[in-house]
C-alpha cells in the first residue's frame, strides 16, 4: 500500500452524491468546494439548498480601546457597508453561477447592514421562477414597501417563513399557495391586520402547521384563525403589554396541536378545537388584570372571562399549564369545563402563583393518569 500518495476519495463518488454532499454545508462552504477543481465548481451549481446568512460577512473583531468612540462607530459603519457590498455580490454570484437549475431551499437572513432592497426583490423572485419548495426571508430593516405579491402565488411553495421586523409588510390582494402546508410569520405587520391574515389563511389550502409569532394582534379589531386542514398551531403573542386582544375566533376542527401564549382576548366569539390531542397553554392577564385580581378583587368578580377559550380546549388529552394560567382559572374563568379525555397534566410551578384553581381541575379530571409538576 501506497501511504506517500493521498487519494480523493470523495472526487471519485458519483456526482449526483456529491451535490447531495454539499446540500448539507452552508452555501458560504459549499461554495468554497468550487475553486478545488472545475468539476467542483460545475457541481456547486446544483446544490438545491442555499442559505444566506449575513452575519457571517458582517461578524466584527473586539473594539480596539486606542481608537475613541465617534472614531470607532465611523470605522464600523464604513466596514458594515463594505461587508454589506461583499455578502450582496456573494448571493449574486451564487444565484448567477446556479442560473435557472432546481432549486429545493432558499433562506436569506439579514440585519441591519446596508442591503439594496431592489436586490433583494430580484433574489426572490428568481428563485420563485426556479421553483423553490422552500423560502425562508429572515429581514431586519426598515423597509416601507410591500414584499413581492408573487410569494403568494406560488405554485410550488411547499413551506414558508417569513420574518420581517421592521421590514416591509405583507399586503395580499391575491393568494393562491396550492401546495403550502406549513406557514410561519414572525413580526410581522399585516397591511389590512386581521383581514390580511384572514386572506392569507384562505389561499392555503392544504396548510397543516400554521406558526404565528410576535404579533401585535392586539390592535386588531378581529383575529380569526380559520382552516379545516390545520393540524398543529403555534402562537405566541406579547405577553408583556396593557392591552388586550379585543376580539378572537378559532375555527380549526382538525387541530391535533396547539400552543398557545398570549394576554386574555376580550372576547372569544369562536374556539372550535374538536380534534385537540395535546396543547401547551400560556395564557395570562395582563399587567392591569393581575395588579387588579391580587390586590383590589376582594369580592372574588372575573377580572376577565377566558371561559370560552377554556371550554374550548376540554376535549384535550396532553395538556401542559404554564404558572399563570392557572390564576387565569382562579380569576378568569366561570367554572371549570369537566376534562374528561385528559389522561396527562403537567403544570409548571411559580412560587409568585397561588394555585387556588388547582383541586378544581384535577377534580373534572376523571381519567387522569399522569400528574406532572414542573419547576
């Protein structure tokens, strides 16, 4: 055997192996594997998964303490732009160097570097023509304008996660996502509130996961989170805020999965959660309602009332109870609903929350099985 010579073992695989290889690297190392060889490079070009992360290009070295403050944010500004310049011809290239081959994954994440905004239109909507199943838009910048309307009227989108904080909102005339069955938003500002997400919901329709996150629905007027093939939904709101969401509505009768954070609504006109196998509850007064139930309610009055919501989850068999949803019971809640499907409750434990709720719930729990206390 031979120990002076190295083999390439990797080289000698087959090629359509090697691109599933390189699927597996970032894009920013992928892409380094080009310059090994021609046929590296000629391979790169159909990795069907990229992922643009600007934090790479815009990481920065400790402050140097010679230089003073104005100095040193002047430097730093003049670097991220240039970094900002190098990650935008980057994503071009790659995209240039991909041209029109399939395209699987498209994740593209940045901050507040300088990045041209009609760029990023273009990055879109090319891999929109070259048929992404997957896009992924992580965006903070303060952007004015409305993201493409041509990501809601994709054919081939199967999942899609939009983050866009302080970026631009999403405004929907028009949606037809036929093969969408996850969807996740995060901070993000609906142009028409309620009825932009009302919108968005009914071009879905397939959707099977539906994640909301951070969003200001308290503003709204209506929220209604309408879908009869919603299988698992994930909300999680502002906790820490005065006002609460004035109206709300669930129609999902095939929902298997829920959880749920979020201040009391005024209002629960609807909660159809039929199907409901396990849900994971974090639902709280706010500020003014906790200040309220513990030190100016002595004559025991609802301080809100969450008892349409509550009844809406009984025929749940996994429940997990955050700390102060058990004071939502105590305080917001009419009587508690008879938990007959409930075989496994764990309750999360807060020495600041009395648990006077507590002998109610595991008394309309006929059929529990597992009693689990969580600190």
């Amino acid at each position: 055997m031979d120990f002076g010579r190295s083999r390439d073992i990797i080289s000698g695989l087959p090629e359509f192996l090697i691109s599933h290889i390189l699927s597996f690297l970032t894009t920013k190392e992928a892409a380094s594997t080009s310059v090994l060889a021609r046929k590296w490079r000629y391979l790169f070009a159909f990795v069907p998964n990229l992922d643009f992360d600007d934090s790479v290009h815009l990481s920065l070295g400790k402050k140097n303490p010679v230089i003073s403050g104005e100095d040193y944010l002047e430097m730093i500004n003049e670097r991220n732009n240039q970094l900002s310049t190098s990650f935008m011809a980057f994503v071009d290239h790659v995209l240039a160097l991909q041209g029109n081959s399939p395209l699987h994954k498209f994740s593209l994440k940045f901050g507040d570097g300088v990045v041209d905004r009609f760029r990023v239109i273009r990055w879109i909507l090319k891999v929109l023509e070259r048929g992404v199943s997957d896009l992924e838009l992580d965006m903070h910048l303060k952007w004015k304008s409305s993201l493409p309307s041509k990501i809601f009227l994709s054919e081939t989108l199967v999942r899609l996660k939009l983050s866009v904080d302080r970026g631009p909102r999403i405004d929907v005339d028009d949606v037809h996502l036929p093969k969408l069955k996850t969807l996740h938003i995060e901070s993000v500002k609906f142009e028409q509130h309620g009825i932009g997400l009302n919108k968005l919901l009914s071009g879905c329709h397939i959707l099977e996961e539906l994640i909301l996150e951070y969003i200001s629905w308290c503003l709204w007027e209506f929220v209604s989170v309408s879908s009869t093939t919603l299988k698992r939904l994930t909300f999680c709101g502002e906790l820490m805020q005065d006002e609460n969401p004035i109206s709300v509505s669930f129609d999902t009768p095939n929902l298997v999965y829920l959880m749920f954070t979020d201040v009391i609504a005024d209002e629960y006109s609807k909660v159809n959660f039929d199907s409901l196998v396990e849900a994971h509850i974090n639902l709280q007064m706010s500020e003014d309602q906790m200040e309220e139930a513990r030190f100016s309610n002595s004559e025991g009055n609802l301080v809100a009332n969450a008892t349409d919501f509550i009844v809406g989850i009984c025929n749940v068999k996994i429940l997990y109870l955050a700390a102060y949803t058990l004071e939502v019971l105590t305080y917001c809640c009419e009587a508690i609903p008879l938990f007959n499907n409930l075989t496994h409750l764990t309750i999360e434990s807060n020495p600041e929350v009395a648990w006077d709720s507590l002998p109610g719930l595991l008394k309309n729990s006929p059929n529990l099985e597992t009693l689990v206390f969580k600190v």
